[in-house]
C-alpha cells in the first residue's frame, strides 16, 4: 500500500530534527514531532477528511518513554459516526472507548515485559456526545459541533508507558474487539528506528527492529 502524503510527513518532520547521534534532545524532539502531526491531523480531520477503511496508529519509543496514538474513523470500529440515536449506540461508543483505553486487550509488545502500560486517554469527537474529557482543543471544538448535520465521528486514543528495553516487535489486534476495521496504517520510532506497515484486517505483527 502506497504511504500517504500525511504520514510520510511524519517521517519528514522525525528526520529533520538532525542526525542520528544527537541524544536526548532529539529524540524528545521526535516525540514532540510525532504529537505535532498528530494534533495537526486532528485539525484536519475536524473538517471530516478522515478516511474510513484506515486507522492510524503511532508508536514512539525513546529512552524509555513510550507513547501511541490511534486515530480512527468512527465507522470503522462501531459502524456509524452520527450522533448517536438512542442508548445502544452510545453504548457501543462507550464499549469501544473503554477498549482503546485498554491497552493489553489490543496491544502486546514482544518481549511481553519490554513496556509498562501506564496511561491512558480517549476521546470520541465528532458525535456530538459529551464523553470524557478532551485531549486537546481541537476535540473540545469537535464535542461543540453537536448541531452539525454532516458528522464524521472518530475515536482518538493516546497511550503512554514507559520502557525497560526497546521492544523488538508490536503484536496489533484490534480485529478481535472490531471485526470491521478493515486497515491500520502503523508508523513508529522505535530508539533510532523509524518505519511503517499496514496491517489489513486490524491485526498483525509489527517488528521495531531494524
Ligand atoms: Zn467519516
């Protein structure tokens, strides 16, 4: 699958920040550049140019500091990303929340012990519902925009942790909680390891090595 021109951004931002061998500072550079596009595609994506089919999922590992974040159009984990029209379909918005806050249930590390899972946040903006509490404030804006008649729900998730080792290989299955996703596009910087894969059907092996 040919990258888009989003993510490959992120790859673009990661490497300007300098060389490989600079240290700390530009690694957390990576992951403020990382957190960056990632806000900067929400923007984008408060105007409905999500995709559905594609979920987006964004590890960053450095020193031991772990975060990943998921974006993903409403259709494709609950099916339908209007407000919601009784108590069952904010059930199911409520359900998929409740898992993607959920690490273990969709993410396993190889070796299992590399990381500790040691928050989590999610949101569902677009649907016009008053669930949790922003990310940021573009999600903010986003629960603002109940009336709007052209909604494109979404859930966003970011998970953070911390690492005692960089993990040689992510295991992604978020088929088994939501048959209907149909691609997730991962890219990751993993230490001084960056790359990408597309993972179909929602499940499948990432390897973070080199
Ligand atoms: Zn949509």
């Amino acid at each position: 699958m040919a990258p888009t021109g989003r993510c490959l951004n992120v790859a673009a931002r990661a490497s300007v920040g300098g060389s490989r061998n600079k240290g700390i500072t530009m690694r957390i550079a990576l992951l403020l550049s990382l957190a960056a596009a990632s806000a900067l595609a929400q923007v984008e994506r408060q105007h409905g140019h999500h995709e559905h089919g594609r979920i987006t999922l964004q590890l960053a590992q450095a020193d031991g500091v772990l975060e990943v974040r998921l974006e993903a159009p409403g259709s494709d984990l609950v099916g339908f990303e209007h407000v919601p029209a009784g108590p069952a379909q904010q059930a199911a918005i409520d359900a998929a929340l409740a898992i993607l806050r959920d690490a273990p249930a969709w993410l396993e590390f190889t070796p299992a012990d590399a990381c500790t899972w040691e928050g989590s946040e999610a949101v569902a903006p677009g649907y016009g519902s008053s669930d949790g509490a922003g990310l940021d404030r573009a999600d903010e804006d986003a629960r603002h925009r109940h009336d709007h008649h052209d909604a494109h729900g979404e859930f966003h998730a970011v998970l953070r942790g911390s690492c005692r080792t960089g993990p040689a290989a992510l295991r992604v299955d978020l088929h088994r909680h939501f048959p209907g996703v149909q691609r997730v596009r991962v890219d990751f910087i993993n230490g001084n390891h960056q790359g990408q894969a597309n993972l179909q059907g929602g499940k499948g092996v990432v390897d973070l090595q080199p």
